[in-house]
C-alpha cells in the first residue's frame, strides 16, 4: 500500500470519529482504482477499530450506475456501534449534512463460508431474514465525491455513516417487497421511491453482495447485517425533528439528529 494512501485511510478515519470534513485528495494522495479504493477502506476501518456488524452496498443496479456515473457498486461497512435498533438519536456534530436512504436489508441467520462455487439465490434466501432499515449517509470529503469518483466513495467506507434496522422477519418470503407500502420522511416532505430498473430485484442483490464480499476474503457469519441499496431519492435530515419510516405494518422505524 503506498504511503500516500496509508496517510489518507488515518485521515478518513480521524474525520469518522470528529465529524470533520477533509479536503479531497489530489495526485498521488487519490486512489487510482478500486483496488486501492478498498485498501483505504480496509485500513481506515482498522485505524477506526471497532467490530464490523455487516456491509451495504451503493449503485449496485447497473441503471443506478449509469445515472451516477460509477463503474460498479460501491461496498461499505457497517460498524457495530453505529447500527441501532427501531430508533436512533444522533449528534448533529457527527452526521451534520448526512441524509436518509430508506433500505432493505437482510440479517444472516447462518454462516456463510466461501466456497469453490458461488452461493445461488435461494440459498442465500434461506440463509437470511429481512430487515427493513433507514441509512444515514454521508461522506468525510468536503467535496461531493458521488459525482463520478467512485474510488473515493469506496475509500471513504462507501459513504456510509449510520443505520436504523427494524426487528429481523423471518417469514419473508410471502411479502410482496415491491409493492410494500413505504412511508417516510419530516412532515410535509414527500418520499420519491425508485421504481423499475433503478429498483431490480433485492433477492438478487443480496447473492451478489454475499458472492462478491466472499471473494475478496471477507468472511460472513451469523448476525451480520446486508443492506442492498437505497429504495429513494436520499431525504434531508434536520435538528430536532424526527425522521420517520414506516414499512407497511413490518415496522415503523426513527432516527433524529439532536
């Protein structure tokens, strides 16, 4: 890993913890592709510490690429002290201009081992519940690092922050997931869901999060979380008001900057 880098992942890290921005990197000090995006995120997170309670991934529709300019998905992980249950109050100081992304997700109830041939779909299926949650999103640049910089997305733990899962629900399979009811948002302000080819097939997703993470050694066990993508146009939060998700009757989730 090359110097430039090692700085960059200490510095990703140290604004995960304050809260404060960094400048973009430039020249030697910018990830050259996604292989050096992912050695950042790897030592950012041991420099972070801390037990990894799962992964999300971004721009995982082909569609979603296209329309943000990214050359792939984008993998992040979820560490366990940021990941809450049904609620959350979270600092301002820390998730200052963050948004929401309303998520569906699954929790394995199960290990996951790698093994010589890829996971098929059903047992991926089998081998998990489904958890609806919301992100909380946002990146340690002080730039916008969404607008075509995939590496930096990937480098800066996909740009992810916080999530909010709802309880696991194990008997998933007979829920129409298309065409739940979703719910969400600060009074007032609409939620605009993603439909069609920017949506796809959830189920889907999750094999290929399952079969692409296994391959790069990424180990998958019982309780882990994987979310597989925003459902919505990211939602603003603001101090003090509550941001509310409701998931037809399966859950009605909360999280509020204070």
């Amino acid at each position: 890993m090359r110097a430039e880098l090692k700085t960059l992942a200490l510095d990703l890290a140290a604004a995960w913890t304050s809260g404060r921005p960094i400048p973009d990197p430039e020249g030697a000090a910018r990830p050259r592709d996604r292989q050096e995006a992912y050695q950042v995120q790897d030592r950012m997170a041991q420099a972070i510490g801390g037990k990894v309670g799962g992964w999300k991934v971004g721009a995982a529709l082909r569609a979603v690429q296209i329309a943000e300019g990214h050359d792939g998905p984008i993998p992040g992980r979820l560490l366990a002290d940021r990941i809450f249950v049904n609620e959350a109050e979270l600092p301002l100081s820390l998730y200052a201009g963050y948004k929401a992304e309303l998520e569906y997700a699954f929790r394995l109830r199960r290990d996951l081992p790698a093994r010589a041939e890829p996971w098929s779909r059903d047992e991926v299926a089998a081998a998990a519940d489904f958890v609806p949650g919301i992100e909380i999103a946002g990146s340690r640049f002080q730039g916008n690092t969404t607008d075509r910089r995939t590496v930096l997305a990937i480098a800066d733990n996909g740009s992810g922050g916080a999530f909010v899962f709802g309880e696991n629900v194990a008997d998933w399979r007979g829920i129409d997931l298309d065409g739940l009811a979703i719910e969400a948002g600060l009074p007032g302000q609409p939620v605009e869901l993603y439909r069609g080819e920017q949506r796809g097939d959830v189920v889907t997703v999750l094999q290929e999060m399952v079969n692409d993470l296994l391959a790069r050694g990424v180990p998958l066990a019982a309780g882990d979380y994987l979310s597989t993508g925003s459902l919505c146009v990211p939602l603003p939060l603001k101090q003090g008001q509550p941001f509310t998700a409701r998931f037809g009757d399966i859950a009605t989730l909360r999280v509020t900057l204070v």
